[in-house]
C-alpha cells in the first residue's frame, strides 16, 4: 500500500489521516525524526494549523531539516493552509521563511483574522468542482512561471502546484470530497496530469 507521512505537531492532521485511510493509504504520523525513517514514505502531508507554532515545533524536534531535504528530493507533499506557508518561498509582509521550497508569495490570514471562515466552491483544475473551508486561511498572491494555479476564487490563487509540491489554501481534510488527496496519490503514481484523462 502506498505509505503517506502526516506531519502531527499542531494542527487537523487527524482528518487528513481519515481521509487517506478511505483511499487505502497507510498512514504514519510524523512527530520526531525517526518516524521519517522507520518505513519509506511516499508521499508528506503538512497540515492546516498555525504557522508560526508549526515552524517553531519543526525546528524544535529536529524534523525542519530532514523534512526539507525529503521535498527537495523530490517527495511528493500537499501542504494545506498552514502547509502552505510553510512551503511558501516568501510571505507577504513577513520575512519569515520556513520550508521555502515553492515559488510563489502566501499572504497569511488574507481574509481577516475574525471573519476569516467561511465555505465555497470552486474548480480544482480538471477534477471538477469541489466544496473549499477556509479558516484564517493564507492565499497566493503570486506564483512563479514553474508553478500551475489550480483553483482561484474571486481571482485570489487557492491552490497550485510545482513539481512534487501541490497546496492549498482551504482545508480539504474538514469535507467529505476526497479530489485534493486523490491529487496527492496521483502525483505519488508520477502522473504529470493529475485530472485529465
Ligand atoms: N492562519 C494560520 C497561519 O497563518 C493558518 C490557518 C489554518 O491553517 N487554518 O498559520
């Protein structure tokens, strides 16, 4: 079976791990380096939490560098709202970096702090239209030309890939639609395009 790490300092790792498991995909939490190690892993999830505790428990239990090294090897990772700034190569009015891996700018809590929540739905690339929760969730605000916009609502970039990277600004994890995994695993089976037949 098809083995994904989920990152599980802070944050909704545990509905990421429901969700693989109704895909099959076996599931190690990720909570100190040799959990890196102790079964080769597919592919990463960095969940939704809150950035800044997330990097700062990174560093902490000695998991930034091995983890960094796993992405830039080429180890196929979905990085969902917290996820996302941490692979994020700049953050708009921060000159935090954390992961760094992913050419494009995150603006944190861009929809507010106190009315930041709220559901929608939008086109995620060729799969269709699906359900998207935000919750103080970061957007894009600008990609590099090697990184593909995937899904936009009200013309602020919510998802988008480079390479073995694929995040997204809302929580994928927090609905029933399980399209944004099914993303992952195909970018795991090395399927350049994820959607389209
Ligand atoms: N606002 C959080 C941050 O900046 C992200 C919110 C989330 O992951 N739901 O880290």
């Amino acid at each position: 079976a098809t083995t994904v790490g989920v990152l599980a300092v802070q944050g909704a790792f545990s509905e990421h791990i429901t969700a693989l498991k109704q895909l099959g995909v076996h599931c190690i939490e990720i909570r100190k380096p040799t959990d890196l190690t102790s079964h080769p892993l597919d592919g990463l999830v960095l969940p939704g939490g809150e950035s800044t505790v997330i990097g700062k428990l990174l560093r902490e239990l000695a998991l930034f560098e091995p983890l960094k090294d796993l992405i830039q090897a080429g180890l196929p990772v979905l990085g969902t709202c917290a996820g996302l700034i941490l692979l994020a190569g700049q953050i708009a009015e921060d000159d935090t970096i954390h992961f760094g891996t992913m050419n494009m700018v995150a603006r944190r809590n861009a929809y507010g702090r106190q009315l930041g929540s709220f559901q929608t739905e939008a086109e995620f690339d060729a799969c269709g239209t699906i359900p998207m929760v935000f919750i103080r969730a970061p957007y894009i605000e600008s990609v590099g030309v090697d990184v593909e916009i995937l899904a936009t609502v009200d013309n602020h970039i919510v998802a988008a890939r480079q390479d073995n990277m694929v995040v997204t600004s809302f929580h994928p994890e927090l609905t029933a639609d399980l399209t944004v995994h099914q993303y992952l695993l195909r970018l795991v089976q090395q399927k350049a395009k994820p959607c389209v037949a």
